[in-house]
C-alpha cells in the first residue's frame, strides 16, 4: 500500500474518515461489496485514532483555562465540591480554614489550581458526584492519623497524571479497548476516578512513613500504571 495513504490515515480528522477508508480500500483493491466488514472495521480503527488527538487538544483547552473566582460558574463548581464532600456541615465564608478540611492548602482554594487550571475541579466534582460514597471513604481515609494526606491536592495531583499519561498516548491502548466509538471527556474523568480510586488503596498497602515521602510514592504509583497500559488489551476502569 502507498505510504502517503498510511500516513494520512494516521492524521487523519472526523471529518474526513469516510473519505480516507475509501482511499485505502481504493488502494488495496478491496470491493467495498465482498467486503462490508473491512470498511466498518477500519472506519472504527480511524475514528479512534482521530477521536483520541480531539480528546487530548479538549483536554488541553479545559487545563489552560484558569480558574477565575469572577467566573460565577467555577465559583458554583467549588461551592458543589464542598457540598458533596461535606454536605452536613456548611462553609462559614468563600476564604476560610474549612477548606483544609477536604485537602486544600490555604484559605483559597483557587490557588491549587494553578497548575491544572479548572481541569482539575471538574475532575474533583465528578468523582465526587458520580462516586459519593467511595469519596466520602477516601477523604476520611485521607484524615488518618499516620497515613493521612491532603485530599484534594491529591487529587489535583492526579489529574497531572492522567493528563501526562494521555499526552505522551500511554492511554491509547486503553481508551482502544474501553471505547468503541470516539473517546470523550467524560471518558478522561472515568479514568481519573479510577486513579483515585487505586492511589488511596495503593497508598494504604504501602503505607509510607510520612507525607514527606509523597513524590516517592507517587512516582512508584505512576510507575505501575505505565506498566498497566503497556498491555495491549489492557482497559483500567473503577469497578466497585
């Protein structure tokens, strides 16, 4: 097969799939008739392909947009996370200590999410609403006296690592096998609840001597993740 039809194949965009497997099947002789099932399949493999590169530039715009305390809707995400989180208790002011009660550093929470801009709120919140109870287990784990650690900072953590890991493609395989058609956002906030899910369990098995041993840990942790989706059949979800 012409190389040139390859490799346009490989960058290809949606708009353009219908017209590329009709290239390829024009170059390889294939009689669209005899052979129904080859376009299918290979109009599956390239809406993959391009939907996986439209997932990564989506994911990059919502991670460079930062959070904005003048935006009303970032506000109402933040004040949504504390209600799911601690929907017995009520926030006394928008700057306040409490914060530090589901893992943030200061007073304003719109400081740790200078790095994963709003990114990493709407990840915290669809943990939270779509997994209640396991996010209510895993911030009381996270008050323990030994082994605890700061919630929501690791979970802002965590989203640095799926990003990485769909940005270098080490999610390829796993987004091949999980989604049949073209992966979506909502499919990057499934495999971020999955990271949180395994991080609390793998932290607790490890049981590091202290909080000052983080990046160690968290590096084993990636570590072991990469090693996952090395498998080509691989497909890492949460399954409670």
């Amino acid at each position: 097969m012409d190389k040139k039809v390859l490799q346009k194949a490989t960058l290809v965009v949606q708009s353009e799939v219908d017209k590329c497997v009709e290239d390829i099947m024009k170059e390889k002789n294939i009689n669209p008739e005899k052979d129904a099932s080859f376009k299918i399949c290979m109009k599956a493999c390239l809406l993959q392909i391009s939907g996986y590169k439209q997932l990564y530039l989506d994911v990059e715009s919502v991670r460079k947009r930062p959070y904005d305390s003048d935006n009303l809707q970032h506000e109402k995400l933040l004040l949504k996370l504390w209600n799911l989180l601690m929907p017995t208790k009520k926030l006394k002011a928008r700057i306040s200590k409490q914060w530090a009660d589901i893992g943030f550093q200061g007073d304003d929470p719109k400081t740790d999410f200078r790095g994963m801009g709003v990114l990493g709120l709407i990840n915290l919140v669809y943990f939270s609403e779509n997994y209640t109870n396991e996010a209510h287990q895993i911030l009381s784990r996270s008050n323990h006296p030994k082994l605890g650690y700061s919630y929501a900072i690791v979970g802002i953590n965590l989203t640095e690592m799926a990003y990485s890991l769909l940005k270098s493609e080490a999610l390829k395989f796993h987004l091949y096998n999980f989604v049949p058609g073209i992966p979506t956002m909502e499919h990057f906030h499934q495999f971020y609840c999955y990271l949180v899910y395994e991080f609390d369990k793998f932290w607790f098995e490890e049981k590091p001597e202290s909080i000052m041993y983080f990046n160690m840990y968290r590096e084993k942790f990636h570590e072991k993740i990469k090693g996952l989706l090395l498998d080509c059949n691989v497909s890492l979800t949460l399954k409670i």
